[in-house]
C-alpha cells in the first residue's frame, strides 16, 4: 500500500503533465499543414523561376499569391503564418543564391555536400524577413478581415528595407525579377527597386483576394488595382529623347578574363599585365580619327591580381607609359595603404601624364570576403582574416574626370547598395561607373543578378552605368534600363563607348533617396500597433449605453 502511494503522481507533476499537453496541442495547432506548406513551397519555386537564370519573371506577379492564400486561411495562427513566410523565404534564397557554394567547392575545398549544408543557415537568417512579413500580415488580417490583405505591399517592402539594414545585403528583393524588363521598371527612378516591388506584391494581392473572396464586389476590387498597376507602369517617366551631344570622353572597357587561380610565378603575372596593356592598346589604336581627338579613358575591371600602385614602382612606371605612349588615362583596381598598415580596395585613376588623379576606397565590403563581421575577441577570429581578407572600408565619394564629364566608381557588389551610387549622382556624376570580378563564382546565375542590381541603379538616378568586368558580363547600361554591347561570359573582350555631360536634372529618387520606403516602413509600423490594439465590442443593438 505504501508503495502504490509512492508511485502516484504528485500535483507538481501533474501539473507539469498538463502543461506539456497544452504545449503540444498548442504546437499541433501551430503547425502548418501539409496543403499549406505545399503553397509555401509553391511560392518559393515560382519566384525562384522569375529570376536569373531562369527569367521567367511574368511569374514574380503571381508568386506570391499561393503564400498569401496560405497564410490568410488562417490568420489567427500567428506562429503558422510566421513557419510558412519562413518556409517560403528559406527555400526561395536558397534556390536563387545556390551559386554560393561554387567558391567554397572550387577554391576551399569543401565536399559538396558540406557546402549546400553550410548554406541553409545563411538563408535561414535572411528568410526572417519574409517570416515576419507574413506574421504581420496574419496580425492585420486577424484584426480588419481579408481585406487587410491590401496592405501587404506596405509591410513586404518595410521588411526588405529593414533586411538591408540588418544585414546588409538587397540581393534578390522582388523588384529585381524584373531588371531586363525596362518598360516594367519606370516606377525606380521615385522608388527604386522597393517601388517596383511594391507593385509586384500589390499584383499577387489583389489576387489572393480575388481567389478568398470570391466575390463580385472582390472581382471589381481586384481588377481596378490591376488597371491601376497597369496605368502607372504606362505612364511616361523614362528619360526624354535629347539631342546629339558632344562627346566628353571614349571610354575603352577591358574584360581580360584573368583566371582565379592564384598566379604561380613572376613571369605568370607579367603575361597578365601585357594582357591587360595589349588589350588596351589594340582597342586604341581602333578609334576612329573624330574620336582620337576626343579625351580618352581605359577602364580596367576588378582584378584578383591585386595590382598596387602606391607599393610597387615598377607598376607605377609601366602605368605612366602606358598613359603618355598612348594619351589616355587608365583606371584599374589596386591594393592601396590605409591608416594603421591596413589596406583599401581601391579604383584608381592616372592621367596622360602619369599623375594620379583620383581614388575611389570601397567603403562596402564583403563580410568574409574583405572582412570579418564578427568580434575579435571570439576564439579563432583572428585566423579567419587570413583566409579571407582584411581591408579598411572608404568614407569618401570622389568623382572622377572623364574628360568634361564626372564620374562615380563603385567596386563590385556595392551595386547592391542603392545609396552608394545615389551619392555620387546627387553629387554631381554624369556616368556611373561599375568595376567587377564574378569570376569566384564560375558560371552560375550570379552574372545576370548582379547585373540586375547594376540596372536598377541606371534607371533610380537617369544615368548610364558603364560595367566593366573581368569575366563578364560587361555591358553598358542606358538611364531607361537597357543593356547593351553585353559580353559573354569567361571570354576575352573589349568594349568602346563614348560619354557625355548629363543634361537631366536629379530624379525624385536622387534626390530624396529612400522616402518611399521609408513610408511604407512608417506606415507598416503603425499598422502594427494600431492592431495590438484590443477591439472594441460595439454595443449590441437596442442595448443603453
């Protein structure tokens, strides 16, 4: 009898029984189910289809919509919706960033299968921002009914802001599914990309409503926002046609298709250098006699060489006469020396006269690529800039003579960032300048998406953007979106173009950079607390107040 006593549970534990009950039927209850996971997964695949390398971007305008159906089914479920834009967010950087893991195979050795694991924590990080995209939705929904759908635009753009706050990083915001569409990407030039996304997401919006309600007031509401997306996409707001200008500048591009293989020896790296000088020369001496008169500008891409002007001399000599032999001015990428024996990644120019006259210091780097973003003071830390890098990010914009004309430069993926090159046409530039090296991540889709981020910032600022890079693509990039004289991947090349001074004024985006967003954020936020807010009961009728 004693015994059996012992044996009986006690309060305490049945409360913690009960407790864990609770807690898995809550889970339970959380949980999304296998249809709606299936419509996450479905949003995922669809927007991954309307990027590059795919390019099937007609399927951006719909992507969404299996999600958003998902996510509005049941609204009161704030941890389902949040699993599902998760779900939807993890699996769609994973499919459209996977070139990621091309460097870590080739260049660090890593077994495949280790490289696609070692990226599911990186866009699980960068798949939050869709999460609580879709929790907020949830919360709006819960609070104002299906019609609150409508506001998802405001709250996905806010997150995709606050993603680039966060952590840095842009790639692959909605928006840029449609960067070789010109005609579809107008609104960016008051926006940027976060105004063309608004309208991709306000697409798949009206018709997720459409399919939940299922109504003729819903067919009315939905149809009139796709006019109305429609009518906005064709109202004019490119750049007007202007007449023949003088020239400022030729501008010869290089793509010398250096390898990614560290170089081996002496002789290995002056064969490169001749490339880059050879290259140059017999672009040059192509020029027709009216621009021969014309100043003139060899551009030379981001290179894995790490060329350096200030330390090496010879370089400085072989530089100099190269620009007096040829009366042109050069601009290449260099390791040049930063405050407290660091160093920058830099864009310099030298004139005909062998002079420098000006440098650009990348001020963006890239985390474990450049830098490490992470504390010293964690252990093994101070290993890692070994392998990767450890430069000195720049704080300075200085734009760069191209005969009459002024110049921005910006280094690589800092196209990425709409402000750099916002800065430097508010500053003043005529053309904008892009200096590249895919090459680490061999022919993936990363070519035509970094492209994409190049042409939002062409048309955010109605400049030209000149892009020219080691293994391609180089192109150059008209103030509407176009890209033209495109090369091919991983082969040698040239390009000759000719700049002008600007003769538009700044664009509502130059000028005020990122206010749209900066309202849909405001707005969104206070959507939020508006719907913490506990509700009211309204008074039954026929009751006394």
């Amino acid at each position: 009898m004693h015994d059996a006593v012992s044996l009986a549970p006690t309060g305490r534990e049945r409360r913690l029984s009960r407790l864990l009950s609770r807690l898995r039927s809550s889970v339970r209850a959380q949980a999304p189910a296998r249809v709606e996971t299936a419509l996450a997964v479905l949003s995922a695949l669809l927007l991954i289809l309307s990027f590059p390398d795919f390019n099937l971007w007609p399927l951006a305008w719909i992507g969404l919509v299996p999600l958003l159906v998902a996510v509005v089914r049941a609204p009161q479920l704030n941890v389902r919706a949040f699993l599902l834009g998760w779900i939807a967010g993890t699996l769609f950087f994973y499919g459209s960033c996977y070139w990621l893991t091309y460097s870590m195979v080739r260049y660090g050795h890593i077994p495949k299968v280790i490289a696609y694991l070692l990226l599911f924590p990186i866009t699980m990080i960068v798949g939050l921002f869709p999460a609580l995209s879709c929790l907020v939705l949830a919360r709006l929904v819960a609070r104002w009914g299906v019609r609150a759908l409508l506001l998802m635009p405001l709250v996905w753009v806010a997150f995709e802001w606050a993603r680039l706050g966060v952590t840095g990083q842009l790639w692959n915001a909605i928006g840029y599914s449609q960067a070789y569409m010109p005609q579809l990407i107008r609104t960016a030039r008051w926006g940027g990309v976060y105004a063309v996304g608004f309208l991709i997401v306000l697409s798949n919006a009206a018709l997720a409503f459409l399919l939940l309600k299922r109504s003729l007031r819903a067919l009315a509401v939905s149809t009139a926002i796709c006019a109305g997306i429609a009518l906005i996409i064709a109202l004019p707001g490119g750049t007007a046609p202007v007449e023949k200008q003088k020239a400022a500048a030729v501008v010869v591009a290089i793509q010398p298709n250096v390898p990614m293989e560290p170089v081996e020896d002496l002789s290995e790296t002056e064969a490169l250098i001749a490339r880059h000088l050879s290259l140059s020369a017999s672009a040059l001496s192509e020029l027709k006699d009216e621009r021969a008169a014309v100043p003139r500008v060899v551009i030379w891409p981001e290179s894995p060489m790490n060329f350096t002007y200030a330390r090496d001399s010879e370089f400085r000599e072989t530089v100099a006469g190269f620009t007096s032999q040829q009366r042109t001015s050069v601009i290449f990428n260099a390791l040049e020396p930063a405050p407290a024996n660091g160093d920058y990644n830099s864009a310099v120019m030298v004139n005909e006269d062998g002079r420098l006259v000006a440098q650009y210091d990348k001020i963006r780097l890239l985390p474990f690529g450049e830098y490490v973003p992470l504390p010293r003071w964690l252990p093994g830390v101070n290993l890692v800039p070994v392998m990767v890098g450890d430069f000195t990010p720049g704080a300075q914009y200085p734009l760069l003579p191209l005969g009459e004309a002024r110049a921005g430069i910006f280094i690589c993926f800092e196209s990425a960032f709409p402000s750099i090159a916002r800065r430097f046409a508010d500053e003043g530039a005529d053309v904008l300048i892009n200096i590249s090296n895919d090459g680490y991540l061999g022919p993936t889709p990363v070519m035509r998406q970094h492209l994409a981020n190049a042409i939002f910032r062409a048309v955010e600022n109605d400049r030209p953007v000149l892009r020219v890079t080691n293994t391609g693509i180089s192109a150059y990039i008209t103030p509407r979106g176009e890209v033209l004289d495109a090369t091919g991947g991983f082969q040698t090349a040239t390009r000759t173009w000719t700049v002008t001074r600007t003769t538009g004024g700044k664009t509502f985006y130059t000028a005020h950079g990122d206010l749209f967003v900066a309202l849909c954020a405001a707005l969104s936020l206070l959507l939020i607390i508006m719907s913490l807010k506990s509700q009211v009961p309204r008074p039954k009728s026929g009751s006394r107040t």
